[in-house]
C-alpha cells in the first residue's frame, strides 16, 4: 500500500461565515452624540446667544439624579426583564410649573403607591416605581404652529419651552424657562425624597395614602381589604422576628398603565419576603416604639 500525502489524512476544512460582531450602544456614546441624530419637534429659539448662556449655566449645575440611582434602576430593570420584578410607571403627560406644590406632589406619589400595594399583593414580586414626574415640563407638537382666526402663533410645547395662554408673548420660547423647570424639578425630587425619609412610604402605615379620590365604595373596599391584611400579616411577622423591616424606594423618568385589579385572597407570613424586598424602611425603635427620623407633616408615627 503506497503512503498518502498527510494533507489527504485531514478531514475537510468546512467554511463558516462570521457575522460581523454587534457594536453596543455604549462603545460609541458620549454626552454630545445625540448631536448627530436629527432633532425633530423642536422649538425655535430666537436668539442664539440668550439659548448659549442658559445651556452654559446649566451645564455646571449639579445632576437631578445621581450615577448610582440610574445604576440601581438599570439593575432592577434586568430582573423585571427576567420576570423577577415587575415595572409599575404612572405621572402625567406634562407638568406644570403652578403644580410643584406639596399637597399635588404628595397626591402623585400616593397613587403610585397605591397602585404598586395591590400590584405586590396580587403578583407576590417586587415593583420598580418610576414616576413620570419632577421634570416632565415639556411635550411634543406634530405642528410647530396653532392659529386663532387670522393669527398663527407657535404651539405650547409644555411650560419648559413656552406659556400656554395665546399671545405673542406667551407663545415665544424663552430659554430662561429651562432653569425654572431645572429649579422645579429639583424641589420636586427634594420633596419625594423627604416623604420617603421621613416614613411617607413606609408600609407599615399604608392608611396614610388616602383614597379620596375614589368614588366607588366597592372598590375603596377592595383595597381596604387589602391593606388590612398586609397589616395583619406585618404584625404577625413582627410578633414573630423582630427584625426591622424596610419601607418603599422608586424613580422619577421623563417620557411612559392603569393599575391591575385588586386581587381577592389572603396575604401569608410566607409571601413577605418578595413583598418586604421592595421596601426601604425606616429602623423602628424597639424601646419607644417609633420610627426613627422626622415624619412629614401631618404623618402621625406609630405611637401617636
């Protein structure tokens, strides 16, 4: 038998096309690539100088939210992506510079934790809580113009851009109305802050969240009942280990449904873990029986 060549030996070489590589998102971003995209539904500002210095002077101005927080959302993201958190967004669809005040903020955050209660209650998971508020001041237009009669004026692109009165005045976007949203936005996170630090969340007490505007007494009911067995449940736990547990944290986004139904049933010592996990709560003294920290005005603490 004669000797063949080593090359015949060798299994054919099989071809496999490579796919070019998918480049993230990130390897090319920077804080001014947006700029190369185009802007569409933009206001038209009139002088270019006045739109520099107000973009200068909020450039230097410290951020609303900080590196870690949006870390922490990104995280909790990719386990609602996982199925292990579900994701509750609600706010309006633009502020108004008139409603940064205490009692409509306040109201805001109510209705996001109410809705985030029955939504834990019903699922037994963890719910990310991202406002859609202390900063959404502006608003896409189709049109750039509106007309009344013969008049044709530009359209109110929400109060970080213009007023919404027509007039020729009124309707001028002024640059100057991105520091006021910046000021509002910054004591609107300010305040939700201080509810949260100060036992507004805290789930301990979730009948300070009023249902005023409910008007059905079936569903107030519902939700009653609800409340009261997360109660039961929490003293029970309490009477058994007590270990502090932890209250309610969230997000604020710019630019997202209506909540799920309540859920009929019973809540069980059980199913506090996932319930207590989306909670950051304030240390309760054992010895007098408060909270620590200073309540909001108007929150009773827990020995009052």
């Amino acid at each position: 038998m004669g000797l063949l060549a080593p090359h015949l030996l060798r299994p054919p070489t099989k071809h496999v096309s490579k796919k070019p590589p998918i480049e993230s998102p990130f390897a090319t971003w920077s804080p001014s690539s947006w700029q190369a995209f185009e802007a569409r539904q933009q206001p038209f500002f009139e002088d270019d100088v006045e739109l520099g210095r107000v973009l200068e002077r909020l450039a230097v101005l410290p951020p609303l939210v900080t590196p870690w927080e949006i870390n922490r959302l990104q995280q909790n993201l990719v386990e609602a992506s996982a199925g292990k958190r579900f994701l509750l967004q609600g706010g309006d669809c633009a502020e108004r510079f008139d409603e940064c005040r205490p009692d409509i903020i306040a109201n805001r955050l109510k209705v996001l934790l109410q809705m985030s209660l029955v939504l834990i209650y019903g699922l037994r998971m963890p719910v990310i809580r991202v406002g859609r508020f202390a900063g959404q001041y502006a608003k896409p237009r189709s049109a750039d113009f509106e007309g009344q009669g013969a008049e044709r004026l530009p359209t109110y692109r929400g109060d970080m851009v213009n007023a919404p009165e027509f007039g020729r005045q009124a309707r001028r976007p002024a640059p100057e109305r991105m520091i006021t949203a910046y000021e509002r936005s910054t004591m609107t996170l300010n305040y939700v802050r201080a509810l949260g630090e100060g036992g507004f969340a805290d789930l301990r007490h979730p009948e300070y969240w009023d249902l005023d505007f409910v008007t059905s007494d079936h569903l107030r009911a519902e939700y009653q009942a609800i409340v009261d067995s997360i109660l039961d449940a929490l003293r029970f736990t309490e009477a058994v280990s007590p270990s502090d547990q932890q209250y309610g944290s969230g997000f604020v986004l710019h630019k997202s449904r209506s909540p799920a139904p309540p859920v009929r049933g019973s809540l069980y010592p059980s199913d506090l873990k996932g319930l207590l996990q989306s909670f950051d709560a304030l240390p309760l003294d054992r010895k007098t029986n408060q909270y620590a920290g200073q309540c909001p005005r108007g929150v009773r603490t827990r020995s009052s």
